[in-house]
C-alpha cells in the first residue's frame, strides 16, 4: 500500500511548490493528500488520522494531533523553527519530527535587511535617515541565517561581529566575521543586532534589560527569530527611558498595539510572520521536506530529527 502524505497548511505553500511536490510524489508512488487553507484546529486534528508522514509550515502539531494520528510515522516542519511541534508527545508514540535547515535562510536574511533599510530611513517618513555602510552589525547566532545576513552585511560595506558560543571561532573568522567573546560585548557596540536565536526555555525573554541597556546611541535591534526571545516588559521600559534606540521585529509582540502608540516611528512589527514569505523558500522548505519523508521511508535517514 502506498506511503499516506498530509500537507497540512493554514497558510499555503506557493503553488509552484506543490507542483514540484505532487510531481515528486507521483514519481516515487506516494499517495499526496493537501489540506489547506484550513481553518480550525480540528480539521488537522482529523485529517492526521490515517496518514504516514505530515508536512506543515508553522501549524501546530500539538499533543491532540499527534494523539490522533494512528499510522503516522515522520512530521517534517518546512522550516527552521519547531516551536509549533510537540516533540515531546510525538517521541513518545515513536514519531520523527524534522525540520528543514538552511531552505528559508536566504529569505529570511533579506528581509532583515528590508527591516534594517526601513529603519535606518526613518520609515521613510520623509526627514533625512542615516546609512548602513561603516556601521556595525552584530549577529546574535550564526547559523544559516547569520551567515546569510553576514554575506549581505559585507556588501553595505558594514563591520560584521557575531556572537555564537556553539560555533567555531575559525568558521567565523574564514567568512570575514569577527568574533566577540561575550553577548554583552556584542550588543554594547552594535549599531545594529540582527537577532537569530532559536526560542527554547532557556532563551525565552534571553534579550532583556542587561542587554538592551548597554547598547550604544542610536542602535537598533532587528528580530527575525521568535517574539518570545525578546522581554517585552524590558523593550518597553528601555524605549520609555531611551528615545535613541529602536525595534523592528518579524512577529508582533503582544503589546505591539501599546508600543506603537507610545514609540511610532521607533518601532515596526511586520503584520504577519514573513521571514520565509518568498517564492523560493517556499518551493525549497516544501521540496526538502517530501526528499526528506521519501529518504526516511527507504533509507532510514535522520539527518535533520529534531526530537529524541
């Protein structure tokens, strides 16, 4: 019998990336079974019951899906970022989860410097903005998308720094990235931070008032990672005391209404999440993720699991 695959998206993949993952499943006789647009929670919670592998994007797997899901076997999030997985609850049934480095990276670099430009400029509110050539970066994590923003950095004619305590010093160093040996160091002499972390429990409001404090006049933080990872009561606190600094984040924050009120041009939050809102990522993060199900089901391969 053929191998069952939900595609499960609220928000769709670009039709192009379902072609190219029909065609591939056609191709290696998989069965192919999209669901999207949905728009409760159930219809995922029913739609996992008998099938083998799931593609979703940033929908929630949660304990009820995984429960649920009685022939399931492998959940591929088409993306980074599996905060939106119950890994957990899926290690328990015996379930893999993975998720598809490096596919959305590009994109979502680029947008950090859409967001960074946009700043820089005042919003284009009209009055005279500054340059991103000669300032500093500093990139907190240099995985995928640091090392991506660190490429673009460099043809702004910007200094690069980062900050990653699990990479290589000498890996940095090769890409023309200067390393700095503290977080602290790295947001006291930024012009701007480019924010990478993953949100786990120990780095959830990681960005709080310590680091916000020491930055220097003028800086800026971008956040293309994860709301969670940025202390609201600490943002909103340093903004009330500091008119210099601003804030741009990839995700509303949950007060983003009151922070908009109270620091108008000093912030931006994009109306929904759009690091990997590009066609290319699309069709890249939904191709890995059917090569990535197919590989698992005839090689046993678990390069990119997730859970234990």
């Amino acid at each position: 019998m053929a191998k069952r695959v939900l595609v499960a998206t609220e928000k769709p993949f670009a039709s192009q990336a379902v072609v190219e993952i029909k065609r591939i499943c056609e191709e290696k006789g998989y069965e192919l079974i999209l669901n999207e647009k949905y728009t409760e929670q159930s219809d995922l919670v029913n739609a996992v019951k008998n099938v083998d592998a799931l593609i979703v994007r940033s929908d929630k797997v949660t304990s009820e899906v995984i429960e649920n899901a009685d022939d399931l076997k492998i959940v591929v999030r088409a993306g980074a970022g599996y905060d939106n997985l119950d890994c957990d609850a899926a290690s328990k049934k015996n379930i893999v989860c993975m998720n598809t480095p490096g596919q959305n990276s590009n994109a979502v670099a680029e947008l950090a410097f859409g967001m960074m430009l946009y700043m820089a400029r005042g919003k284009f509110n009209g009055k005279s903005g500054t340059e991103l050539k000669g300032k500093t970066i500093g990139i907190h994590a240099y995985g995928n998308v640091g090392l991506n923003v660190a490429r673009i950095a460099k043809g702004f004619d910007m200094k690069v720094i980062a900050f990653d305590p699990y990479v290589d010093k000498a890996v940095m160093e090769a890409d023309g990235v200067e390393p700095v040996d503290s977080v602290e160091k790295l947001y006291n002499i930024s012009d701007y931070v480019s924010v990478h972390i993953p949100s786990i429990p120990a780095t959830q409001k990681f960005i709080d008032l310590r680091l916000i404090s020491i930055m220097k006049p003028g800086a800026v933080i971008i956040n293309t990672a994860r709301k969670e990872v940025i202390c609201e009561d600490s943002m909103i606190k340093i903004l009330s005391n500091r008119e210099d600094l601003k804030y741009a984040s990839d995700i509303a924050p949950a007060r983003a209404e009151e922070m908009v009120n109270k620091f108008g041009d000093r912030v931006y939050f994009t109306p929904k999440k759009m690091g990997a809102q590009t066609l290319e990522a699309n069709i890249n993060s939904g191709v890995a993720a059917i090569n990535q199900i197919i590989a698992y089901f005839e090689k046993g391969d678990t390069t990119f699991k997730v859970n234990k």
